[in-house]
C-alpha cells in the first residue's frame, strides 16, 4: 500500500509537470523584485571592477554593502535600511506563504481527480473554492507551530539552566540536539497532519476547518506507521534532490557573468524540483487517503413514477368495479 501510493504520487507528479512549471514560474515571479534590486544595485555600482563578478555571485561582500549605503545613502542609517528590507522581505514571506495557501486547493483539486491529470479550470477553479477553508487551516497550523517552538525554547532554557553546573560540556550538547532533532520530527508531524486535513477538506467538500483538523489528528494517530512511512520515503526523495541539483549549482565556478547566470539558473531547477516534490507528496498522501478511507457514495431513494396513461387506465378500471357493484345493488 505505501509502495504503490508512493508510485502513484511520482507517476501523478510527473504526468502534471505543466503545474509544477506554473507554480515554479509563480514562485520566480514573487522573488523577481528582490533579486533583480539587488543585481540592479551590484551592476550599476561595480560596473568594469574586479569585484563585479564576485558580488554577482553568492559572495555578498558586508563591506561593499556598508561603503554603498555610505556612498549612495548620505545620511542614511545602516540600522534603518537593514530594518526595512527585513520588513519587506517578512512581507514578501508572508505573501509567498499566502500564495502557497492559494495554490494548494488547486493543486489537490487535480490531483483528486479519477485521472489525476492538470486542467487549468479545475486548478483555479479548486484555488478560489478551497482557499478562505485552507487560510484558517493555515491560521490553525500557526497556533500548532507556535506551540511547539514555545515547548522547545522551554526545553532549551531548562537545558542550559541544568548545564550551568555541569563539569562537562558533553551531556548538555547532546540533550539540545536531542531536543532539536524531536522539534524536526515534532513540526514534520504537524505539517504531515495538515496535508491531510487539507486532502480531507477537498476529499470530503467540508467547510468545518476544526473537525477536518480533528479527522486529520485521528487519521494520523490510528495509521500512524503508513503515514509516516511515506511522508519519510517523499521527504527523503526530495532531499535528495533538492541536494544533487543545489551541489551542482554550487559546482559553477561562477568567475564571470555567464557563468553566473547558469548558476542562477540551476537555483532555479532546484527550487523548481522542490516545488515538484510537494505534488508527489499531495498525490501520494491523497492516494493513501483514498485507500484508507474510502468515501462512501449516497444512493438517492428510488421513486417510483406511474405514468399519466397508466393511472388513466387504473382509474378507469375502478369506475368500471364501481357500475357494476351498483348495477349488483338494483338488482
């Protein structure tokens, strides 16, 4: 069962490559802004240099940034620019996240299909239908998120409150990995536990966030091993590669222009292969979904329909019963 679900999910996955495409597209489309701001700025302030081609590469030089603020900001604080662009780039966050939010109703509304394959009316069709029930999923899972770093920084803070007296530094550093490896798997589970409330929400066309939320947490917690079995074996899949396409990028020797755009370029792959993974892990748990629990299809009562000729014929046959039961009478 989790073989094949993991089967279908990469077979699905592949066969709607055009969505993949579209999100990967979206996602360059949201991130343009930023990166083109700041090629724009290393080109028009290291033009003919020598250190053009190394800032245009992932050697973002600090002291460049400082002496450019200084030179083309007069006045300006470094606190100040630092500050706004980490207000955008928490907005742009936000934004991405919304737009994940968005696209993830189309997504399992294709993929929900008997053929699994992408049409883009399902697709949008399924974003705007499902997308106000997957924000206050989304809003749900912050709550869950939240509490779990709230748990984690307590565990920490008693860890480093416990190493204080300790004589070796050891115990106290393999208790904080520990606890950080228990946080990985902790927001893996929720995340796992959220997919299927999503799968749950379109599977089932329900409108009450708390109870698939609730159905999510008892499909997890009765078949825990097949669930986490698979979101292991995709996770897995996909960290790897997400890391063959990324240590090839990281491969460029990235010396000139040219050499930088490739590298920009199979960033991009590698952000498009990670966008591909997250359709094998609906298609997959939406396959294991649908094995596990089965939807139960209501039959309509049958009515029977006597036809107008019909009941002419019955009515007629009763007046006939009644004449001659009356002629019986004067007799």
């Amino acid at each position: 069962m989790i073989l094949s679900s993991f089967r279908i999910g990469i077979e699905r996955a592949i066969r709607n490559w055009k969505m993949a495409v579209l999100l990967a597209a979206a996602s360059i489309f949201i991130a343009a802004p930023v990166a083109l701001l700041v090629l724009t700025v290393v080109t028009l302030t290291t033009s003919g240099k020598p250190a053009a081609n190394r800032l245009l590469s992932d050697n973002l030089d600090v002291i460049w940034l400082i002496d450019l603020i200084n030179e083309q900001f007069p006045g300006t604080s470094l606190t100040t620019i630092v500050t706004e662009l980490g207000f955008m780039l928490v907005l742009l966050g936000v934004f991405y996240l919304i737009t994940n939010v968005f696209f993830a109703g189309g997504i399992i509304e294709v993929l929900s299909t008997r053929d699994g394959d992408v049409s883009m009316r399902r697709f949008w069709s399924g974003a705007g239908a499902y997308f106000w029930r997957f924000c206050r999923l989304w809003l749900i899972s912050l709550a869950a998120y939240s509490a779990i770093f709230i748990i984690y920084s307590i565990a920490l803070a008693t860890i480093g409150s416990f190493g204080e007296g300790a004589i070796a530094e050891a115990p106290g550093a393999i208790k904080k990995w520990g606890a950080t490896a228990i946080l990985v798997l902790a927001l893996a589970i929720v995340n796992m536990i959220f997919d299927y409330a999503r799968i749950g929400t379109v599977v089932n066309s329900s409108h009450k966030m708390f109870r698939e939320t609730v159905r999510a947490v008892r499909f997890v917690a009765h078949r825990f091993l097949p669930a986490c079995s698979l979101y292991l074996m995709v996770a897995l899949m996909g960290a790897a590669l997400f890391w063959l396409l990324t240590l090839l990028r990281s491969a460029v020797d990235q010396s000139s222009v040219i050499l930088v755009i490739i590298a920009i370029a199979l960033g991009q792959v590698a952000i498009a292969a990670k966008i591909w993974s997250r359709l094998v892990f609906y298609a997959a748990q939406l396959n294991l979904y649908q094995q596990l629990v089965p939807t139960v299809e209501l039959v309509p009562p049958v009515v029977r329909v006597t036809p107008e000729f019909a009941a002419a014929i019955d009515l007629s046959s009763l007046e006939t019963e009644a004449q001659s039961t009356f002629n019986v009478a004067e007799l």
